[in-house]
C-alpha cells in the first residue's frame, strides 16, 4: 500500500517569503508527527496530531510555524517569514495508534528546505 | 533531559563484515528503543523495535540489544553488504509520554565498501 508522502520534495525560498509543506499520512493512521533535520543534528519533534484531539504543540520553535490537520488526513506545515537557519529536512511521520507500545511510525521522504 | 549519543558518527568497513553499531542514553526510565535506517533523500524506515522489557530482537542479519540499565543499545549487523550503506539512527521513547516525547540521536553513517 501506499506510504506516507510529502511535498514537495524539494523547496527553494528567498528570506522572508512563507511556505507550506504537506504530508500525506497513510490511511488509517490516527496519529501525525512532523520532525527538523537540521545538517548533523538528530530529529527535532515539531509537532504531533491524534485524531481530533488537540494538537501538541510543544516543539514548534517559535509563532512562524504553524500547522493543521484537515479531516484527520493530509497536514500542512507552514513556515512564515523564513528565515535561514530554517533550512533543513523537514519529516512527517504517521502512526495507526500511538497508544499501543508496539507501535512504529512511518516516515515520508521528507521536504529538504533551502532558504536563500 | 533525555540524551541520546551514537558512536562513531560514520563507519567504513568492507563487505562482509560483521559490525556493530552503539547508541547510549541517559535516562533509563525508557518505554522502547527503535532503530531506523536513513537512505539519502529518503525517510526514516524502521529496522527493529525492543520494548523495555525485552533485551534483543532479531530481524534477518540485524540483531538489536537493549541494556536498559546501562543506558546502551547495540545494533548488529552479520555479513555486511553494500545495500547496508545508510544512516544508522536510534530513537528512545521515554517512559512517560508519547511518540512525540521520542529523543533521537544523531546516526551512524554506514559505508560498506564492495
């Protein structure tokens, strides 16, 4: 079946523009993550969807980053006013239920961000 | 804060090794330990999952440990092959919490040389 998809896949922006990436998570799954991959950092957790609870907002660094989840399916990420140091992988990963420990996420194959 | 350290940051071997990879972390108060392997340009695909009450699970070639109280997970890897080649990741997922509370340390990259 089909994996979870991201676009675009690739996304050059000027300083200060603003940017939307989406994720496509794999039917089915309650739960949406979205992760940073800086150059030589670890993942940084962003932010997290479970169904139509209120998201976790807890990692998003500052109020330039958004997102949302429509319908419990695709989500946006939205970057406003870019700046440099967000250039970087950006990752959504799903997951049928987070609650189970035995539960794995999926990963897309990421948007990699370049801001000029 | 929960910390997690991958040693060595890149490895080189030839094919048909057998070798190991490291992952420690400093708080043993963990739920599970995942490894994933990261091809360029592509996602995270998971490798091996082993809940805190396990010590290793096994998935073809690749064996993965846990040490819960050491802080230490190990993945091994029999008969290396060139396909091998990728990024090595652990990721910790702490006790209290969920997927999004996971620490992942910064890799090990793999190169298996034919």
């Amino acid at each position: 079946g089909a994996g979870v998809s991201q676009s675009p896949s690739n996304k050059v922006t000027e300083k200060g523009k603003d940017v939307e990436l989406r994720c496509d998570p794999i039917s089915g799954h309650t739960a949406l993550y979205w992760y940073r991959q800086s150059l030589g950092q670890g993942l940084e957790f962003l932010i997290y969807f479970q169904g139509n609870s209120a998201p976790d907002k807890s990692g998003l660094p500052s109020d330039r980053f958004s997102a949302e989840r429509t319908g419990g399916s695709v989500s946006t990420l939205t970057i406003q006013r870019t700046q440099q140091e967000d250039s970087a992988v950006y990752l959504c990963a799903s997951s049928l239920d987070p609650s189970g420990g035995a539960e794995t996420q999926y990963f897309g194959p990421g948007t990699r961000l370049l801001v000029l | 804060k929960q910390e997690v350290t991958q040693i060595p940051a890149a490895l080189s071997v030839p094919e048909g090794e057998n070798l190991v990879l490291n992952c420690s972390f400093t708080d043993s108060a963990i739920y599970n330990l995942q490894w994933f392997r990261q091809d360029p340009g592509k996602g995270l695909t998971s490798l091996l999952l082993i809940q805190s009450s396990q010590r290793e699970q096994t998935s073809g070639r690749l064996n993965a440990s846990l040490d819960k109280s050491s802080g230490r997970s190990t993945l091994y890897i029999a008969a290396s092959q060139p396909g091998d080649s990728a990024t090595y990741l652990c990721a910790v997922r702490p006790y209290s919490g969920g997927y999004q509370k996971v620490t992942f340390g910064t890799g090990t990259k793999l190169q298996v040389i034919p």
